[in-house]
C-alpha cells in the first residue's frame, strides 16, 4: 500500500512524494483523464500516505495504515452516491464530518471519486469548505472531465492530469492478470493506447476476444453473406461496443497500411501478421486512407446520436467497399 507499490506515472508519483516530504501539502488535489487511467487507485494510495503519521503507508503497520487497508479508518471518507449524480446532502454530510478532528494522525483525508457529476449545488457546497478548510483536511477529487467543474472549484484545487502508459508499464502491471490461453499479449497493450483500463477490461473479458475474432473475420471475408450478417446482429445487440469495433476495425486498416509500406514492425495486430498482409493483398494505400477517413467521420457521428442502425448500414458498406 502506498504511492512506492505504484507502476508507472514516475512524473505524478514524484511530485506527491515531494508534497509530502517537503510538508507542502495543500487542501485539494484532483487526479484527472480518462476513464481507465487508475485515477481511483492513485488517489487512495496518495490518501494512505497522507494519513500515516510516518508520512509513508508502505510495508507500515501504524493503526492508521492498518484501518486504512481494512476500509474502517475514521480519517478516510469516501463521498459514494448510488446515483447519476452527487447531490448538495452528500456534501454536507462531508462537511459535519469534517468538522470533528482526526482521530489518528493530524490529517482527515476526503476523497470524491467522480467529482464531475457533482450538481452545481454540490459544487457550490463544497466551496464552502475549498474557501475557508480546517488546517487537518484534505480533499481529493477524481475527474474524467476536469474542466467541467466550476471555475470556482479549478481554482482552488491543484489537478494532476494522468499521462497514458507507456507499452512497457502496462505489460509489467498486467503481467499477472495474463491468462495461460493468451499467446500474445502485445495486442492487448498497444490496442490499449496507454490507458490500462482499457488493457485490464479486454484481459478479463472472453467477450472481446470473441468479438475481435468476428471482426477479423469479416475483414477478410467482406463479402460473405454469413460473416456479414453474424456481424450485424453482434453490433445490433452490442450498442456499447460499436466505439471498440470501430477502433478495432481502424487498428486493422492501419497495419494493413503500415504492411503495403513496407513496415512490419509495431503491427498493432501483431499476432495476426499472416491475416493482415492477406486483407492489405486486396486493398490499395489510397483505398485504406479513405476507409480511415470514411470511419473516423462515422466514429464522429455516432457521438452526435445518430440513428443506430442507419449507422451500422454505413459502416458495413464502408467495409464492403474496399
């Protein structure tokens, strides 16, 4: 437990050993990025060491480190809402809370994990104690979308915005998460475009996999009346997935693009090198670069809620097509 046990983020993990070395710790952190990028499990290791009186939870059995690991440390509250949204009561709990001192150490630390589906009175709650915060708290915000926040909560917030993974990192932390089935993992890693979770999700899931494999399938075979439409019906009862089919579908064309210039090496799809060079047999380099195009526009407008299937009959005669 603890920033030391943490993998990657060298930059991030530097700066908060600083804070706490030096004694220049402030009221309010945010972690911020996408979803996936460990914001949750920084925070909490950053609130562990905040809260050991030794400044460090690593390998330490203080009763605060102790409590802390069994989730019953009376210094570590965690705003949780069962709901869409984080509502101003949840906030004011935060602050009676705060309002008694620490029981451990000299630090109380509050962590809201999502803080930018706070309502605006939420957020107008909480300036409250931003503004004017007892010398012992500490306040720690997680974000997918930062800047959403009021700028009023910005301002007196320090946020760390979490940098992708390199290749390196996350094969080290998802080394014991590989399943004995899985003969190349490279996919998984590069497919992930730095955010772990992304990597951690496609692992666990056998449902991604099978999904991969149909994809694969149907690239190669276009125009199989079967692959065609086992296709359809995968992406008509997946609506989530279609943004991962889309970007699996690019990673495809892209090393297809990659192969027809020469360039083997890096392959996002490396495991399946004999497939790509068949698929790149029967395109043309210009041919891909409109098909990237052509689905980077679908990918865009699926954002903007168009119609679902009108969107997934485009999308197979795009692939048809080349």
């Amino acid at each position: 437990m603890g920033l030391n046990k943490l993998i990657g983020q060298k930059s991030l993990v530097f700066q908060l050993k600083k804070l706490l070395s030096e004694g220049k710790l402030g009221h309010a952190y945010a972690f911020s990025g996408p979803e996936g990028m460990g914001k949750r499990t920084f925070a909490l290791e950053f609130a562990a060491d905040i809260l050991c009186p030794f400044g460090k939870s690593d390998g330490c059995g203080c009763v605060s480190c102790r409590t802390f690991l069994e989730g019953t440390n009376p210094d570590f509250y965690e705003v949780i809402s069962g709901k869409s949204s984080i509502g101003i009561d949840l906030i004011r709990a935060l602050q009676e809370h705060a309002a008694n001192r620490p029981a451990y150490g000299n630090k109380k630390v509050y962590f809201i994990d999502g803080a930018d589906i706070m309502t605006v009175q939420a957020q107008n709650c909480l300036l409250k104690t931003l503004e004017e915060p007892p010398e012992y708290v500490v306040i720690i915000l997680s974000a997918v979308n930062y800047e959403s926040l009021l700028p009023t909560i910005r301002s007196r917030t320090v946020n760390f915005r979490m940098e992708p993974y390199s290749e390196d990192e996350i094969r080290e932390i998802i080394r014991p998460l590989l399943p004995r089935n899985i003969e190349e993992p490279d996919f998984y890693i590069k497919f992930s475009r730095g955010i772990l979770g992304n990597a951690v999700r496609m692992l666990e899931e056998s449902s991604f996999r099978d999904l991969r494999l149909q994809i694969i399938s149907f690239l190669r075979k276009p125009d199989d009346f079967s692959q065609i439409e086992k296709t359809r019906r995968i992406l008509t009862e997946n609506r989530d997935e279609l943004p991962t089919v889309i970007d699996m579908i690019m990673s495809v064309y892209r090393d297809c693009l990659m192969v027809l210039m020469g360039i083997e090496s890096g392959l996002i799809n490396s495991d399946k090198k004999d497939i790509i060079k068949e698929i790149a047999s029967t395109c043309s380099k210009r041919k891909l670069m409109d098909r990237l195009s052509a689905l980077e526009t679908i990918q865009r407008n699926f954002r903007y809620n168009i119609n679902y299937q009108l969107g997934i009959d485009v999308l197979m005669l795009e692939i048809q097509e080349v």
